[in-house]
C-alpha cells in the first residue's frame, strides 16, 4: 500500500484516497470548435510512461481535494505532491536516480 | 517429434532422456517479413496463425524476457465468451471454438476444460445485467443461463447461500462452456508448433526502437540483440504496448494497472467449476495440481512494477472467505502481479495503426488469456493481408475518435 502524502494532511495510507488519473489533462477550452481527435485526445489518449507520471489523487476520506503527485510508475515511489492549481512540475528535476 | 502414444512408448525405452527440444534457440536474421514483438500466449499464436494459414514461414517473435513469462504466465486461466456486444460475442466465441480442438491443432495438450463459469449476482442490479446478458448470448447461439440461488449451490456445492451474508446471492449466470486451460501448455504448444514451422522466436531480445522510412512506413526494429528490418511489426506487448509504440510516436488510449493473483495450498477436488463475483471483487476456481486459483481486482493507480497492494488481495479474500467458508483455514501460497493494459470502454484493440506496417493488439485489461486463439487467429489475418478480419473489424484505435465504443465494462467481470 502506498503512503502518499496529502500536501494538506500530510501522510495517510493509499486507502484514504482516491485515483484520479493522469495530471495536467486540460479540458478543451472551447467545445463547440473541438474536433472528433481533440475530443478523443483529452477523453482517451494517455501518456501512460513507463518512468516519471504525473497524476490526481483526491484524499477522499481526509480533506476530500484534489492534488498532484509526481510518481515513478516502475517502483511506485512518490517523488512529490503539490496542489491543484500549481504549474506543472519540471520533469528533468527528477530524472536522474528515478528508478 | 510429434507427440504420440508409438513416440512415448519409443522413448520410454531410453527412459525418455532422447525428447527433442520443443523449440528452437536461433540467431537473429538480418530481416525478416514480419516481426511480432512479444512471446505470450497471442504473440505466439499470431506467428503460429501467420506460418500456417498465411503462409509466412521467414517471421520472428522477439520476447525481451523469456516465452510465455507476462500475462500468459500470471493469469487466472478463465474462457467464458458471455460478453454483451455483438462484436466481443463474435470475437471471443471465435475463441471459444477454437479452444475446442486446440490440443488437437497444436498437437500439445492444453487441457482445456469445458467446467462451466458461473457468475454471482448479489444485487437487483447484477440479476438485471446478467439476465441482459444471458439473453443477449442466446441470441447470438452462445450458451449462457440463468440459475436461481439452488441451482447455484447445486452447481457448485461449497457455495456459501445464507441469507445473512454482507453481499447474500440471489441467483447466477452459468456458461457450462466455460472453464479454464493450462496458461503455460497455451504458450509453450503455440511455440512448439510455430518454431517447427520455421518461426524464429527470440528471447531475452528486447526491442528498444521502430525504424521508420521517409513515407513514415516501419523498416525494422532495434534491438539489444542489433537492428532487424523487417515491413510489417505486430506489437503485442500487453502492459508494455503503450511503451512500444510511443517508439513510432503513436499515442494509445490505454493506461497499465497491476492486477494481482493468488493460489492456495493444494488440496484434494473440491471445487467443480469457475465462480466469478464481480460485486465482492473475488474469482476462484482449482487447478489440476489442487490449488485454488483466486484473482484481485487491479490496483487504483496506474504502474509497470508486476507487483500491488496487499489491502487489494486481503479485500479479495475477505470476499472468498464468505463466498466459500470452507476456504477460511487455508494458507495462500504464492501471489504476484502482472501488468495489465486497460482501454476505456474494456475492449480490445486489434487494428492496424496511423503507421504504414505497424498492426497492434493490446486492450485486453483483466481477461485476455480466454481470448488467446481467436486474437491470435484473426490478428493474423489482419497483418498478412494489411486488412482486418470481419471478426476484429470493430475493434480498432479509430472507435474512440468516431464513438463507437464497445463497452464491456459490466462483462469485465473484474473491479477496476
């Protein structure tokens, strides 16, 4: 089980909280000039790497919001966690001793 | 040296130390016709489809680990075909079928075992979808019935069917031909027959590239083994597909979960069919050897690291516990993960992609295993004539541009 910490509550067990999937999909801006692809794009296609993700949780039975959390999807490690709203991380900080 | 009754009684008399290997160990060519990347139970199968109904002996499978060691190795070896759609009924009663006469084919035994899959319903709302799709099989000839909560327990006696459990079963849907196959004997049969046709398969050959000319068509692949041209490569790299073909720059709509497994000390026959319970999350069937064979849901976050969290499997086992009170005193003995490669709408891609030569099956999530023939089969088809089969024509990359889904998430049958 993963011990991931909340950037609000600080570290809870995994069963806390709740998946959301992939960080930083931005939601079409305007809809009704959106293509079929777009909307494939952001509902769909995922990066899914091998390596560094970048992902939502939602500390369901804590605070109930949402935050980022930088993980390395080869050993489970959580590298880093920041709130909603932040710009996205650099990735680079974190490739070297990844894995 | 096919396997025969005159051919054992032969090499019992050099007390069988003179067997042939059952596949060769070649050395990588310089090119090929087709390259299929992955050794499991469909990459196998696809280069045994594509030398003996296609004609297309000069083919490679490169495994970056050893044959048959991913899914195909870690899997819970369940067959049913009772999925909802049309397109899933026609794709996975095509496999049915051939799991049939498999050993028979492959001159191997895969001992494939008709024992009937039932799945529980423990809600209003899982006696309404099973009963959707028990009709929706029987309109399409593929067996599938409903059973009251007797029957079950009929069917399967070490059923727990008090009424005061948490989840309490209100009734059942039995596929009688369903059942379970030997995942390894799938893999190695497949190898055996395909390498005597002339297929090189390569292990411990880990593709790291995908050469492309200036049209954007594929030449070949590098490996650690060295660079291999080769026109048409068939990925088939389940939990790794995603990896695969980021290298010719082709996003997928597929996102990779741990699912995990487990198997019990062996014990004398007590289980006589599969039991699946999608709402308490827990499967089970026994093995030949007597082990009971569980299955987990998949672990919330997306991983490539084969293993998962405890509290999946202890909350899968608290559902068998109550599902089969005779299992409570068991010990477990192994458990593992495996890494599974999950579409939006639970079906899978069989497709040729956006690049000229590059053909894919991957989106197979939680249940590929009963699908191996009939994937193997038809993506076969798909490559040697650059053209779907009328089977998987449905089952493509495009589906999820154009919506038209094919949602199995109810037939999964797994939590994720």
């Amino acid at each position: 089980m993963l011990l991931i910490p909340c950037p609000y509550c600080g570290e809870r067990p995994e069963l806390e909280f709740r998946y959301a999937g992939e960080a930083h999909v931005a939601r079409p801006a305007d809809p009704m000039k959106t293509t079929d692809e777009e909307w494939a794009e952001y509902l769909y296609f995922r990066s899914n790497p091998k390596g560094i993700h970048i992902e939502r949780w939602r500390h369901i039975s804590g605070c109930a919001r949402f935050f980022n959390c930088v993980r390395d999807t080869v050993s489970d490690k959580i590298l880093k966690t920041y709130k909603a709203g932040e710009p996205r991380v650099d990735l680079k900080q974190f490739e070297k001793g990844a894995n | 040296m096919r396997f025969s009754f005159l051919n054992l009684a032969k090499q019992a008399l050099s007390a069988h130390r003179n067997w042939p290997e059952q596949w060769r160990f070649p050395e990588t060519k310089a090119s090929y016709d087709a390259i299929i990347v992955g050794a499991g139970g469909h990459g196998l199968g696809t280069a045994y489809y594509l030398a003996k109904e296609h004609g297309m002996r000069n083919i490679a499978v490169l495994e970056k680990g050893w044959l048959g060691g991913g899914n195909t190795g870690r899997n819970t070896t369940i067959i049913r075909s009772n999925y909802l759609w049309e397109e899933s009924q026609g794709l996975y009663e095509h496999s049915v079928k051939l799991w049939e006469t498999l050993s028979e084919e492959l001159n191997y035994n895969v001992m494939y075992s008709p024992r009937g899959v039932m799945m529980l319903a423990h809600t209003v709302h899982d006696i309404q979808v099973f009963k959707r799709h028990v009709h929706a099989n029987r309109l399409q000839g593929i067996d599938n019935e409903w059973l009251t909560t007797e029957q079950a327990k009929e069917f399967c006696p070490i059923l727990n069917i008090e009424k005061n459990m948490r989840y309490p079963i209100l009734g059942a849907a039995l596929q009688r031909r369903g059942g379970t196959a030997r995942h390894d004997a799938v893999a190695w049969g497949y190898a055996r027959a395909a390498s005597a046709m002339g297929v090189d398969i390569i292990q411990n050959c880990e593709v790291k590239g995908i050469r492309r000319d200036a049209n954007g068509a594929v030449t070949g692949v590098e490996t650690t083994k060295g660079f291999i041209g080769t026109k048409k490569i068939g990925v088939v790299a389940a939990g790794h597909t995603s990896v695969i073909m980021q290298m010719a720059h082709v996003r997928m709509p597929l996102e990779s979960y741990p699912l995990q497994a487990l198997v019990s000390e062996p014990i004398k026959p007590i289980m006589p069919c599969v039991v699946m319970s999608n709402t308490i999350h827990a499967y089970m069937s026994q093995s030949d050897k007597g082990e009971l064979v569980i299955g987990a849901g998949t672990d919330a976050y997306t991983s490539y690291s084969q293993t998962g969290g405890l509290h999946i499997t202890t909350h899968t086992l608290d559902a068998i516990c109550e599902l089969f009170p005779v299992a409570r005193r068991m010990r477990m003995l192994r458990n593992w993960g495996g890494i599974v490669d999950v579409t939006p709408d639970r079906s899978p891609i069989l497709a040729k992609t956006p690049v000229k030569g590059l053909y894919v099956n991957c989106g197979w999530g939680t249940g590929g295993f009963k699908a191996t023939p009939g994937s193997a089969h038809v993506f076969a088809h798909t490559i040697a004539r650059d053209e779907p089969h009328p089977i998987n024509a449905g089952f493509t990359i495009e589906r999820f541009k154009t919506g038209r889904l094919i949602d199995e998430a109810a037939a999964a049958a797994v939590a994720h």
